[in-house]
C-alpha cells in the first residue's frame, strides 16, 4: 500500500463487501422460504462493525 494513503480505507473496503454479502445473502434466503441462517447475521454485524470503524478511523 502507497504511503499516506487514506486510512481506514481499507476497513471500509472490506466492511461494505462482507456487509453487502450478508445482506445478499439474507436477502436470497428470504426469497426461498427458508429462515436465514446465523451466519448471515454474524457476517452482517461483523461487515457493519468493519465499515464503521474505518469511517471512524478516516474521520480522525
């Protein structure tokens, strides 16, 4: 990665992809009838957390 690069890019990078996939993911399992799994909710908190903590850190 390039020196002064903007920070917490990379957690927002990486929050919004898990976030959107356990969204997605939610979202398919809804559509089928069956009850979405924990997974989904865990890789969703998880995805939210990471994309929350690089606005914080690029805030700073």
């Amino acid at each position: 990665m390039a020196k002064g690069g903007r920070k917490g890019a990379l957690e927002q990078f990486a929050g919004c992809v898990l976030l959107s996939l356990g969204l997605l993911n939610i979202l398919l399992a809804l559509k089928s009838g069956s009850p979405p799994d924990i997974f989904s909710y865990a890789l969703s908190a998880i995805g939210a957390t990471s994309l929350l903590t690089g606005l914080w850190r690029a805030r700073n």
